[in-house]
C-alpha cells in the first residue's frame, strides 16, 4: 500500500510567551519567560506560587462572545489556536472535502478550573447552581468537538489522553490519518489550562514544582544542576497536517514533513521514568525507524526537559543510548525554560517550535542555563539561539503512567 507523505502548513498557539505565532517565535529566541507570580487566584496559602500562566488573551476575537461562557479555558486556547492556524495554512472551504478533514486534539486534564468553580457553587448553592453547560465544559474532546464545529469538519474526532504526551501522540495519530488516506487534513495539538488550586496543591504535594518563587522568571531551568522541579505552564498549540499531494495541489506553503513516530509504554512507574531510560530510548527507536532514517541524520532535539532531576538526567542518558557518540553532535533544548510545562499541550507547542526551527534555521535556547550537571553533559544550546541550517529534528514527550511520545520532523525536499 502506497502511503501519502504528510506535511505541516499551518500553526497556530496561545501560551504564556504571546498569544501568536507572531508574538511566540522572536520571545523564545531572545531568551524571555513567560513565568511570574499566580494572578489567577491568591497564591499565598500555597508551597508554590509561580506558574506560566496566558496573559492578555482576548477570547471575543476568535468566538462568539455568547458561545464563550460554555467552554473552559482549554477549549478557547483551542479553538482560537486552530483559527490562527487555519489561516495560517491559506486553507478554503472550497479546497476541501469536509468529510476528509479531521481534529485530533489532545487535553491531559480538561475543564479542571470549571469543575472546581462548580463544585464550590454546589458546596455554597446547591445543584441549581450549576451551569447546563457544566458537562460539555469539562469534558476532554470537546476542544476537539468544537474545532471541528467550527470548521465543519466530519472527519475522524478524537481526543487524546496521555499526560503530557497528549499532543505528541495527537499530531503521531493525525500523521497516521493522513499518510493511510483516511483523511485529507487534520487539524491537530493540545490544549490545557490547569493552573487552579487543586492542581497546583497536588503538583506542590507530589515535589515535583519548582519552589523558586521569588526568581520566578528563573525558576524554570532544564538540565541544569540546580534545578528543583518543572513550572506549570497553559496554552495550546494546533498544527495543520496535510497530505503532500494535497497541498502541493493548492500551491500551499510548507513548514516541514512529519517524516516518523514512535508511541509506547514505560511499564514501569506511574510517575517516573525507568533508571535506564528504556521506555524512552525504545520511544526515540520507534520513531527514527518509522521514519527510515539513521540516528545521525537528527541535527536538533526539542528535549522533553521539565526541570526535574530525574527526568532531565534520565533523557539525557536515553539520548546517548540511541545515538551513541551522535548524541555529542546533537543540538538538545527544552524550551519549557521559556514557557513552563504546558503538560497536555506542551509536546504540540514544542513540536511547533522544533518546525520552526527546521523553518527558519535557528535553534530555540535552553534558558536559565548556567551551572552544568555532570550527568547532564549534552550540547543543550545554552541561553542563546543558535542559527543552524538543519534538516532533521525530534520532538520528545513523555508522560505520568509511563507514556511516551516522539516525533520526527524534517524539511520539506521534492
């Protein structure tokens, strides 16, 4: 069976660097953070008062201001990224067989700020208080659901789950839709928007945050020695994946190619990786095999990189154990420096960021990189951008349950 090579020809995001493309590329390279102190409720009482929250965003230009109060967060951030990116593919109703068009949009948590709004209505109120809207509010795919609403698109919808691979393992599925004929385009990412008491309580609890909250614009500081836990982050990004023929056909611009993916199970913890990185390194395996390449054809990876010890150290090891003395030669960042953990949709916006760099030939930094760990001791384009003509990138994302996500990513050649 012959498959469809897939392209990207659209992206679009809302995250605590801007509220565009536009606005998000230049911040990340000039090395800014998006993280400051909690605004969204009183921090005080809590262990952790920093995060990367969405500033100034502004739902009324991309929704109908009566439709907004029936989504949470996620769903906006969605929707509106999945405009920007529509429009950024040049697509047009009249280019497009509907039933051949599909979202596949992925949430780690979903409407959690509205179920705690409207549980704390309940507690004081009683059930009258809750919204007819509160179900379709919290549930997961209906990020999805709108997006394809508003596009009328009948193709395959889906949501995916998977922690903090949610929108790696959404843009690997939609790769799959498309390369076997099952749709034409799929509009796909992540969204997440759980920056709430109960989450950050939880996170705080479980020791996994950085407590840096007095230097939060530093708090956020993959692979380096002193890192003390990953910064949550919110947002979405949304990429549009096109089969090539389809594109080519409509003269369409083109990012890159979705060249391989890999998708498996650690089997191992529910919260942390295996010692030796074996879920990850066989991850990393999938994907370079999918995609019918060598390990030294990657130039760059987006490292999954949250700023914990053990994840940080772990990746590091499994990336030398699949690319050997390669993995010396390697550009390795983790934009979440930058933008925090956006959990859900962090493996969409950092495969945005590693089609960019592929783009326009300059690698994204590790910010706040300054004293170096011995069992870190890989190229991880420190606090500077580098400019770089590269021709093959991967995206890492790894999840809580053990799941794991890679993409791999390459410029467009005829």
């Amino acid at each position: 069976m012959t498959k469809n090579r897939v392209v990207i020809t659209g992206l679009g995001t809302v995250n605590p660097l801007a509220n565009d493309l536009e606005g998000t590329w230049p911040a990340l390279l000039k090395g800014e953070s998006g993280i400051d102190r909690i605004t969204r409720f009183d921090p005080d009482q809590y262990e952790v008062r920093i995060a990367g929250e969405v500033k100034g965003f502004t739902p009324e230009a991309f929704i109908e201001k009566r439709d907004i109060k029936k989504m949470s967060l996620f769903i906006q951030y969605a929707v509106a990224s999945a405009v920007m990116a529509y429009k950024d593919s040049g697509l047009s109703d009249d280019q497009l067989n509907k039933e051949m068009m599909g979202v596949i949009i992925g949430s780690g948590m979903g409407g959690l700020e509205s179920i705690e709004y409207y549980h704390g209505a309940l507690l004081k109120g009683g059930g009258r208080k809750i919204s007819p809207f509160f179900i379709p509010m919290t549930i997961g795919n209906m990020a999805s659901g709108y997006v394809a609403i508003r596009f009328g698109a009948m193709g395959p919808n889906l949501c995916i789950t998977t922690a903090c691979a949610s929108g790696a393992h959404s843009i690997g599925e939609a790769y799959r839709y498309v390369q076997h004929g099952m749709a034409d385009v799929v509009v796909a990412g992540g969204a997440e928007s759980t920056i709430t008491p109960l989450a950050l309580a939880g996170f705080a609890n479980m020791k996994a945050l950085s407590s840096q909250n007095d230097n939060p614009k530093n708090a956020s500081m993959p692979f380096d020695l002193n890192r003390d836990g990953f910064v949550m982050g919110e947002g979405a990004g949304i990429l549009i994946l096109e089969s090539y023929e389809h594109a080519k056909a409509r003269g369409a611009r083109m990012y890159a190619e979705v060249a391989g993916y890999g998708a498996n199970g650690d089997a191992y913890h529910i919260t942390a990786p295996s010692p030796e990185g074996k879920g990850a390194v066989q991850c990393m395996n999938k994907a370079i095999k999918d995609a019918g390449i060598h390990p030294e054809d990657i130039d760059y990876i987006n490292a999954h990189g949250t700023s914990t010890k053990y994840n940080d150290q772990v990746e590091t090891l499994a990336i030398k154990t699949v690319f050997a003395e390669h993995a010396y030669k390697l550009a390795v960042s983790s934009t979440k420096g930058a933008t925090g953990h956006l959990l859900g949709a962090a493996g969409a916006i950092e495969a945005i960021f590693t089609v960019l760099a592929l783009y326009h030939g300059e690698i994204p930094p590790t910010i706040n990189y300054k004293t170096p760990d011995p069992e870190c001791d890989l190229n991880y384009v420190p606090n500077v951008p580098v400019k770089k003509d590269i021709k093959v990138g991967m995206s890492n994302s790894f999840g809580f349950g053990g799941t794991n996500g890679v993409l791999i990513l390459r410029k467009v050649e005829d």
